[in-house]
C-alpha cells in the first residue's frame, strides 16, 4: 500500500477515494533553530510523525492513509532577524493553506488532517479550515500540533522547566529524526522572560494560556550570544527521551486518524 500522494499515479489516488481514507498534509517552516539545530527542525518532525503514523494505519489495512508533500515555506517574522529564517506573509500563508485544504476537498478527499510542526502556523490553519468548511460545511477537515499529542508521557518524562523552542523537546526528537544535523555541544539553556505573569501566558508547550500576546519582549536576539534562538534547556535532550516522546505522539496520532475516518463515516 503506498502512502506517498506525489508517488502515486492519478489511477491509483482516484481507487483510494472510493475506500475510507485519510489525506495527511505535513506543514513546518524554514526557521532557525538556535545555535544546534537546523532550520528544517518544524517540517522534518511534522513529516516523520506523519508518515510513521501512516504506515502504522497502512499495515492494518482498514484505512488507506496518504502523506502529501509537506510544506515549509510559511509565516517566520517571529525570528525574520536570524540568518536562514525565510517565510511567507500571513496572508499568503493563509491562502497557502486555504486553496491546498480546498483542492483536496474539491478532489474527492473525505477526511483532511494537517499535521502542524510549527507554532506560528496555528492562527493561519485556524483562519484557512475555517474560510474551507464555510463553502464545504459537510468536509472532514482537521488540523493538530504535534507536540500537544501524547502530552501525559511527554509531562511525565520532561526533566526542564521550559519546552518551548529548540528546547529538550525539539532536540530530542530531532537526535531521532535527523541526528547528523544535531550539535549538542552547542547546545545551550537559555530561559526568557515574560513582562506578564505565568498566571496568563507561558511559552511552555504545556503552560497556560489564557491570553494571546505578541510581545517581542520575549524573543533572543542573535546579538545576545550563542544561546540566541533558543528558548528552554535543550542540553538535557537524549535520543531515548526522544524515542519515547515520538512513540507517544505518534501512537496519538494513529489514534485519533481511526476517530476521525470512522466518524466521518457516520454522517449522513
């Protein structure tokens, strides 16, 4: 059973629609990842995630799971200032999103789940399913960020107190994904400073946040030394704690794809 759309023949995706399926869109971004990690960081896990679920979904042969060709090219003002960063506008991320989301959807594709590996991309994803339902009110359209699955082991095994940017999280998992580009010794701690109270906002994957701020208070400079760019303690990062939190996003992931094509199964 292939699972790449782009190695498929129109044939051969035209047999998938007529069976229960799930077309998976990977979307990251070309940002720095501090001073140890590459800027393919958000793209490369969204990737992985995607199609090591999809093959797990393949080999149980139910449902026929297709990864389209990601994309990496979105909204990075947030860092626009590091070398390398490259990006779109908001707008035309959007769009991006909207007239893929669409094309799928006018394709045949019943049930559409984006696999977000970058935070920046959450507002744009929202804004693009949404402007989509609107004209397809009967399309299955989801969207995820990777690291909000498998949450209880991730909280369970983290040992810093910031997973953020380039943090523990990030790294491990890359010391899995794509280890040949991962310079630990260059790793570095490096803790920002909110000017409002954790009781309203965290940069933690896990914090609360129960205000939307886009204060540039909290953003390294690349002037601020070899540190700049990250936010967290990705010194503390291992390939085993990274095997582990990958095990438990993925295994997430597979979980909630069977949800979603069984329930869009159902609708009338």
């Amino acid at each position: 059973m292939k699972i790449n759309l782009a190695d498929m023949s129109w044939p051969e995706v035209e047999e998938v629609l007529t069976k229960p399926h799930v077309l998976i869109l990977p979307v990251g971004a070309i940002e720095q990842h501090g001073p140890h990690l590459p800027l393919s960081v958000d793209f490369r896990c969204a990737i992985y995630i995607a199609e090591q679920a999809a093959a797990r979904i393949a080999e149980e042969g139910e449902i026929h799971p297709l990864v389209a060709p990601d994309v990496h090219y979105t909204e990075t003002s947030t860092f626009r200032s590091f070398p390398g960063t490259i990006g779109l506008s908001i707008d035309t991320t959007i769009r991006v999103f909207e007239d893929l989301t669409r094309g799928f959807v006018t394709q045949g594709f019943k049930n559409i789940l984006i696999i977000n590996g970058h935070n920046s991309n959450v507002a744009p994803i929202t804004i693009a399913l949404r402007k989509v339902a609107v004209d397809f009110p009967t399309a299955g359209l989801y969207a995820l960020n990777w690291w909000a699955m498998g949450s209880d082991v991730i909280r369970s095994i983290r040992q810093s107190e910031l997973m953020s940017h380039s943090c523990e999280l990030e790294t491990s998992v890359s010391l899995v994904i794509q280890p040949e580009n991962v310079h630990m010794d260059k790793a570095v701690e490096y803790l920002p400073r909110l000017p409002l109270s954790s009781k309203w906002v965290s940069l933690d994957f896990y914090g609360p946040k129960k205000l939307f701020h886009h204060s540039r208070k909290k953003y390294p400079k690349p002037e601020m030394g070899t540190a700049a760019g990250a936010m967290g303690d990705p010194t503390v990062a291992s390939r085993e704690s990274g095997e582990k939190f990958l095990a438990a996003v993925i295994a997430d992931v597979v979980e909630v794809i069977k949800e979603i094509v069984n329930s869009e199964a159902e609708k009338p």
